[in-house]
C-alpha cells in the first residue's frame, strides 16, 4: 500500500479527472490489481470502477503488474513474488527450484533474490510484510531469517542427540511438557547424580574390598573381639551372609563388565 501521503495525492487525481484504470478482480471477486486505486477512490468518495480478470494464471496477472511498478525495489518485487506464485510443472526439479524458476520468467528477478525472499517467507513470516512496504530490507529480513533457520535447525538437532542419549525426555519436549534446552537441563542434572552416585560408590569399594582381601589367610578374624566392638558396627553372622552375598553379586557383575 502507497503511505498516506501517496494515498491523498492519488485521491486528489481521482477526484480531478477520474478513476482512469479500473480495479481488476478476480472470478471471485478478490482484488488482483488496484488496492490504492480503491482506497482512493473511497478517500476522494469517488464510485470506482471494475474489470475481472479472462486469463487463466491470475498469480501471473499480478506478479507481471507488479515487475512493471517502478517505485518497487528488487527486494520487494522478490517478496511478492515469493508469497504469491506457486509451485509450476517442471517434473524433475525440487520444489525449491520449481518455485525460483518460475517466478524467475516471471519477472526477471535473478534466482538467487527469490530464493532470498522464500527463505524470509518461510523462517521469518513475520517480516513479510514489512518488507512488501519498504519498511525493512530484503537483506536484513533474509539475515534474520537465517538466524532463524539456524536456531531451528540446532534445536532439531539438539533433540535429535537427545533421543539418542535420553528417549523418555525426548518424548516429553515433543508432547510439550519441557522445551528443549528444559529438557538438556534435566539431563545434565541426571548425569551429575549419577557421575556423583558413582564416586561415591567406587571410594566406598575401594575402602572396603582391598581392605578384606589382605586379611584374607591371616589370624584376623580370631582376633575378633565382641567387647571391643564400636557402636553400631558389630561383626554377626548375618552381616558375615550379606557380605558374602554382596561379594557374590559383586564377583558376577565384574564378570559381566569383564573387569579387571
């Protein structure tokens, strides 16, 4: 849409000499061309006039109005172009290139610009607009919309690894219960508990175990004196079965783990 200022001054003209190139419609009645013509004419309460469209490609119709405007930038002209063609018939071309070579013959824009514009309209939607109006540049919308892109893609892959390494937490960032830097949160965490778990684990054994073994065949065990026993450490027979229970279990997991 023109500013104001271009709305008024277009108004001014109407309502001198007339509405001189009709508001073209499509079968259904949808503006194809004329917008400002329209708004002026209602600002210079002026009854405008209608034509509709014969052709068959009335996304054509538009985009080839709107190459011949010379107040739009290549910028704009990319933008839409990029949100108003569609996808052509060429059978062995990506959809990417079907899309850049189309509008590309459409309107003499290099390839490269509409692919620009096509990033900007699907990383950075809400940019769109504003750069239809001239108010931000296709560069700056497209640079944006990369870093969008780039965002999307790393959080992509982040629960990529994360389903790999933790599918239960994975599950909950897809049904929306933890975002996924929530969820790598959670999993640092549990990795620290079980890194701390496992230390103090490993010292525990590594007091205990090399300390057995050196009694092992020494007169050790029948100088075990019940009397000089510290509170709540005292040596039975049932902690003698546990201990020689959890020996067993310990023996088998070494076994399993083929430990040294």
């Amino acid at each position: 849409m023109l500013d104001e200022e271009e709305l008024q001054a277009l108004a001014e003209d109407i309502r001198e000499h007339g509405l001189r190139q009709p508001v073209v419609l499509d079968a259904a009645g949808r503006i194809l061309d004329g917008k400002n013509r329209l708004r002026a004419c209602e600002i210079a309460d002026v009854e405008p006039s209608y034509t509709t469209y014969a052709g068959d490609d009335a996304r054509a119709y538009v985009l080839s109005v709107n190459s011949r405007r010379r107040h739009l930038t290549k910028g704009q002209l990319a933008m839409i172009a990029a949100s108003a063609c569609s996808v052509s018939e060429h059978p062995g071309r990506s959809e990417t290139e079907q899309t850049a070579r189309s509008v590309s013959e459409q309107t003499g824009l290099s390839i490269g610009r509409i692919g620009q514009a096509r990033t900007v309209l699907r990383h950075a939607p809400d940019l769109v607009d504003g750069v239809i109006s001239g108010a931000v540049s296709l560069d700056d919308a497209y640079k944006a919309a990369r870093e969008a892109k780039a965002q999307a893609d790393s959080a992509e892959s982040q629960l990529a690894r994360l389903r790999a390494e933790d599918p239960q937490l994975a599950d909950r960032v897809v049904e929306g219960e933890l975002t996924v830097q929530g969820a790598w949160a959670e999993r640092k965490a549990r990795v620290e508990e079980e890194l701390r778990q496992r230390r103090v684990a490993t010292n525990l054994l590594c007091e205990i175990l090399p300390a057995l073994a050196q009694i092992r065949g020494s007169r050790t065990f029948a100088q075990y004196d019940p009397e000089l026993v510290p509170p709540g450490r005292a040596v039975t027979r049932e902690v003698i079965e546990h201990a020689a229970t959890a020996l067993a279990e310990m023996a088998a997991v070494w076994k399993d783990r083929n430990l040294p």
